[in-house]
C-alpha cells in the first residue's frame, strides 16, 4: 500500500523574531492539505529574555549551555510564549494545531547529555519519538506543532536542539508515511559564499557534503543542520531541502536539496 | 447505558509554589484508575516574574487586569514553565499527561471580556469548550492538564480564571461522562471562622450559600469559587468538592461538599 505523504517543516529563529514573516510562513502552513508538524526553534527570545532578567547566557559552537535558571527561561519562552503564539496563529487559519514539547504525551523522550570535555547543562538527546501517538494526533486531524523542549521520563524537562527534533520526528514517523522534511529559515539555502545571498548550492550530495566542509564552505550551525539533514535521508526520510521560508508556498524558488 | 465516571481536579496556586505539596498531589493523582483531567492555576509565579521584569501587576478583586506585557507573562509561566513541570512531573509517575491552553486543538474558545466599569484587558469568559476533542484525547489513555490561558479563535491568547475553566470543562464533560469536580487548595474547605483552620463548613447548599453571603461569611476569592461549583451543579456535574489536597488520595477527610 502506498504511504500517505507528511510534510514536517522547521522554522528557524530569524523568521520567529520578525512577525511579519512568521505571520506569512503560518498563513501559508496552515493552507497545506496534506498531515503536517510543525518544529520551531526561538533561541534569540531566551536570550532576551535573560538579559532581562540579568541571568548569563553562555554558547559553544551554537549550543546553549544550559543551567536550571537558563531551562527555566528556555521553557517559558519556546513552550510557554512562542509556542502557543504559533498554536493561536494556526487556529486563527483554520489549521488546527496542538502545541507539544516531548514530555507532552511523552512524545520525545531524551537523555541529559553525558559531560564529556563540555557540560551543556539541562541539554537532551533524544532516544526516542513515540510516533505511534503522533500519527494518532495527525489522524485526528491535529496539526502537532514542537518546540525545542524534550524530558528524561524522570520529571526532567531537557533543552534540545530544534533542527534535530525535526530531524528525529521526521525519521520515525518514516515507518507510517512519505515524510518531506523543510529546514525553513531567512536565507535561501546552503550559500557558495555568505556573502551573496543567491550563490546558493541547489544541490548537495554526500560526496559533495564532505568536499564542502574540507572546502571550509559549510562550518559554524550549518554544520550540525546538514548533519541532521543527511541523518534523516538515511534513515527513513524522502526528501530534504533547506530553503527560504516562502518556499512553504512555492516549491519552484531556488533551494538547496540534499541527496544520499 | 450508565456513564464512564471522569475526575476533573482543580489545584490552586499555594499547592503549586510549594515543591513538596505539588509533588505529593501529583504522585497521588497518577494513581488515580479513571479517566481524570487536571486543571492548575498559578498567579504567584506570574506575579513573581513580573516583579523581576519590573512590569506592574494589578488586581482588581482578585483578578489580574492583564495588559500586553502582563499576557507575555501569564503565557510564560502558566503555559510553560508550571504547565510543561507539572507534565513532566506526571510523566514521571507514568501517568500520559498532556498539557494544553485553551488554542492547543482548539479545546476552549473564549471572547475578550467587554469593558463596562472595568477593563481587564487581555481576559478571557469561555464561549465553549470542545468536549469532543477532550473525549478523543481522554480515550487515548491520555490525562488533559489544563493552564489558566484560552484564546478567541482570532491569534489572540486570554487569560482565564483557573477555577473557572474548571467548572466549564467539568459541565462540558457531563454529556459523556458522570463528572466528579475537585477544588483542591491549602485549606480543608470552606471555613465559618477564618481564623480556625478547622472550622470546616461540611455541607453548603443553595440556600445556605445565600445565607453564608449574607452573614460575610463567604467572601473575597471564595465567592467566584463557590459560584463555579453551583454553576458545575446546575449543568451536568455530578458532585463537587472543596478540599485540602490530600483529598485526592483519602476522600474520608473533612471536606466541603456543594449542593444544590
């Protein structure tokens, strides 16, 4: 039997900041006929939202350390704030959206990562998504919307990296449907030269992936994000692209798509 | 055909800010067998916030006059951090939690409360609560924890008096299930003297709720609470208790019970 066809598409933090584009992106979501999942990222609202409250944001390599105080501000602000803004702003299009972090249904289950050379704080991998619920949300109709929280099983809420939510649902749910994944966000994709907005890569294969990275072309978070991408081809994932958020209404414009 | 039974508990906001009475309710509430729904208010978090982001909280009777920045707020803590804790904290004790604002699957439309004397702002009184979806989610195994955040179906979030969703939902239920309403709070019920912590009033019915008005007796935050269990009984709610947490796992203690 053929699989129904799923579309889960990520929106990065530059889109969520400016709400005119978000507006536009969730208009244009919510118009899509097709089972959906939305993941949304939001890092920049908590790091307003701690210097607000004078409490220290610290990075490495793209990653927020994250202490009790930083969690707290991390779970008002992506679960709390942005998460049922979106929620509300779908409804308002007629899709109907269910807001959700992993511990939610216990739909993402992940571990604190382990300290090895960096202690990351209150970060989580995740272990597992139980898609048999999320299909059961789809089923009903429900559009399940993320955001980048996970917890341990244990009471333990867990920072996690939204591309790699996405990446992750996307994986499982391949078992039950044809799943497109759309890494969404304020470029027009993987750029030859950050410095051109359109010197973008249509096309990026393995082969090519490494040659890019050895040619110092792909570093910083684009890094991690093509991982997940690639993570996601081999598992059970049909196409990926990264692309511009108006893609979710145009599939023609110029994009980056990657291939095993 | 005899009706499933359905809990609908209700818990206030000194149960919440106190670590070790919120774990203690909530260990004892995932014992519970049947089908239950959880609703939690959770002002002093919200008023606590705002003062660290020097935003201005006023109540007018008990109710927070909810501008913009204080909305921000509510969403934060209500809808995220005590929200997803307390699922994660259910999850813990394996007991499918699943939290939700009024917008998440559309389960409580409400309307902005008009100005007359007073603008409260960004409130919300419940239009409808959509039992069918509660239902669908209840029959999944799932447990609805509710937070004190509606929306108007338009992109707006309101914020909605914690006891009052209660009782909506409990009366929303009544049409499939033989509903039990629990308000569970710091005290053991309703009080005669103030003063006398033990001073517990058994039985309130219509008539002596008139008379205990009257006498002072019932005033301040009491008088919406009771009005919420009489408005539950003359819908579709079978029973309705005031009670001190403890009551979710020993229904012998002294307590207040409603009728009408």
């Amino acid at each position: 039997m053929k699989k129904r066809k799923l579309l889960v598409a990520k929106i990065g933090g530059n889109i969520i900041e400016n709400q005119d584009s978000l507006n536009s992106f969730l208009s244009d979501f919510a118009k899509i006929k097709q089972p959906k999942i939305l993941v949304h990222g939001g890092g920049k609202s908590a790091t307003n939202l701690a210097m607000r409250l004078g409490v220290r944001t610290e990075m490495i390599d793209g990653r927020r350390i994250t202490s009790v105080e930083n969690l707290e501000i991390v779970v008002k602000t992506y679960a709390g704030l942005l998460n049922k803004k979106i929620v509300a702003s779908l409804q308002k299009h007629n899709c109907n959206a269910l807001g959700l972090t992993g511990s939610d249904a216990n739909v993402i289950l992940a571990e604190k990562r382990p300290v090895q050379f960096i202690d990351y704080g209150y970060v989580g991998d995740v272990i597992n998504v139980n898609a048999d619920t999320i299909k059961e949300f789809l089923e009903l109709g429900i559009t399940p919307v993320f955001c980048a929280v996970t917890h341990d099983g244990n009471g333990q809420l867990l920072n996690t990296n939204a591309d790699t939510i996405a990446s992750e649902i996307a994986s499982a749910m391949g078992d039950h449907y044809e799943v497109s994944l759309f890494y969404c966000f304020e470029l027009k994709g993987v750029l030859e030269d950050i410095g051109d907005k359109d010197s973008v890569i249509e096309h990026i294969n393995l082969e090519k992936y490494n040659k890019l990275i050895e040619a110092k072309i792909i570093a910083d978070g684009m890094l991690p994000k093509l991982q997940n991408c690639f993570d996601a081809l081999q598992k059970k994932v049909s196409e990926v692209h990264i692309a511009n958020a108006e893609f979710i209404k145009d599939q023609t414009t110029k994009h980056t798509t990657l291939s095993l």
